[in-house]
C-alpha cells in the first residue's frame, strides 16, 4: 500500500524528518546491536557449519535493511523508487553502483538475496556495526591484499556481491570516478556485472555532510538496475584490461539517459517491491 502522503516542504516538514532521521538511525543501531551480540552467537551455535550460520545472519541483516528503510519511506523521510529490480535476484553477479548518500547500501542489501558486500575497515571497527559485519561474513577493506580474492570466492559460490567502485561516496554535482579495484574483481572472477545507477534529489546524507542537516524538501532515491553485461572473454586481467573496463563503467554511470523504467503511475508500487518482497509487476506479496 502506498506510504501516506506528508507535507514535503515547509519548516514543519523539514523538522519533522530532521526527527524521522534520528528515529531511523536509532533503529537502525539498535537492529546491528541485537543482530550482532544478541543473535549471533546463537545463531552459530545452531547452525551445522560457519557458511550456513553467516547466511542466516545475512537474511536477519536484509530483514533489518528492509525495516530501516521502510520505516523512513513510512515516516515521510524519503521517498524510493526502483526500476528492473527482477535484475537483483540473479545469484553470483557483481552489483557495481555509484554511491551519492550514507544508505545507498542499505536499499541494495534490502532488495538483493544473500548478498555479501565489501565494506570499509572503519565500519568493520565501529562497535555498532562490528559484530553484525563479521558475523554476516562481509567482505572488509582491513587486508586489502586479500579482497580480491574474498570477492572471487564469493562469486563463484554463487552469491551477488555489491561493490561500490569509487571507494566512498560521491561529491554531488562532480563527474564519477571510479578505482580500479573493481574492475580487477569482475576480471579476476569472470563474472558478469550488473551496474546500478542511484540518483538522490536533492542531495543527502553525502560525504561530510551531518545526518541532522536534512535538505528542504524531502530525498527522492531513485535506483535503475541496469541491463547485465557480459564477462570479457578471454580472461585478460592486464592492466590495461582493467583500465579499459574502468572506463567503460565510468561512461555508463556518467550518462544522463537511463532505461525506461515502470511510468511516474506505477512509482508506488516500485517503491513497494524493494521493500516488501512483491512479485514484481504484480504488486502482490510473497506467501511466505
């Protein structure tokens, strides 16, 4: 059901999701508090080996993604839209995407079974989140000698593995630039790629900004899961392949034409699906 409609301008408004926000967040540490040192623990001990433990704890952290992400929508903080998401339920891609705001990992990890990520050394060291990190068996930046080939090993298990290739978040307004460590991952591992462009308006939640510093109208995400492209045959991991790849995904994140997605009718359901688990196009619930 679409999210009751708020003001989305005007001073009450922007204090109102100026609280939303900080409600958010609280929840949201509050779920990587229970997920990592109330639930975990148990988890492994239930679960017949390691593998199978971090796979219950990656659907409780998707759980939690879906929450936090929902409740926001529902206090009236943002608004999300996301068109091709049937792209994320093939398993063992490589899910590149640009990354404007703080929770652009969240909708992808809401909306994306199974998924590992690779995430920074800071997060796997910040009390709140350090426990959920390791316990889902996200990939960290801590050793960076060994992240390729974590992510290889990810792949060809058969799980997506979302990267964000520009290594932080992007400057609003400024061109895409992306580092080369991704396009080394879909060289070393073969796999094939799905890139996803996020676009945020007006600007939010972008690096060095403060969460409490909300814009004057409320962030409308809207997230295109792009077409597959297909692993380079030949498997040439030189390093001129991988700057030719490096820039073949810099034009694509860079160009203003985006696929025709679901119509402005439609928006949303769209928005609906990433959260809730409905059969796309059909706007109806998973049974289970």
């Amino acid at each position: 059901m679409p999210t009751q409609a708020r003001p989305a301008n005007g001073r009450f408004s922007r204090l109102w999701r100026g609280v939303g926000t900080a409600l958010g967040f609280i929840l949201f540490g509050l779920c990587a508090l229970i997920i990592g040192w109330l639930l975990a623990p148990p988890i492994r001990l239930a679960a017949r080996d390691a593998p199978t433990a971090r796979r219950r704890v990656r659907r409780l952290v998707r759980l939690a993604c879906q929450g936090f992400i929902g409740a926001l929508r529902r206090l009236g903080v943002i608004e999300v839209r996301i068109d091709h998401i049937e792209r994320l339920q093939t398993s063992g891609r490589l899910l590149l995407a640009n990354h404007p705001s703080l929770i652009d990992a969240l909708f992808l990890l809401a909306s994306t079974p199974d998924a590992n990520c690779i995430v920074k050394g800071q997060l796997a060291d910040n009390p709140i989140t350090r426990r959920a990190i390791l316990a889902a068996g996200y990939i960290t930046t801590r050793e960076p000698r060994t992240v390729i080939g974590a992510a290889r090993r990810t792949l060809a298990e058969g799980r997506p593995l979302l990267v964000f290739p520009e290594g932080t978040r992007s400057l609003p307004g400024q061109p895409v630039r992306l580092q080369r460590g991704a396009a080394s991952i879909a060289l070393a591992s073969g796999a094939w790629i799905t890139p996803v462009r996020i676009r945020c308006t007006p600007a939010t939640l972008t690096k060095g900004e403060a969460w409490y510093r909300v814009p004057p109208s409320r962030p409308y995400f809207h997230i295109e899961i792009g077409a597959p492209l297909a692993p380079l045959v030949g498997g040439d991991t030189s390093q001129q392949a991988v700057r030719d790849l490096t820039r073949r995904l810099e034009d694509y994140f860079n160009s203003t034409t985006w696929e025709e997605g679901p119509s402005d009718d439609d928006r949303a359901g769209t928005r609906t699906q990433a959260i809730d688990h409905r059969h796309p196009g059909t706007g109806r619930r998973h049974a289970g």
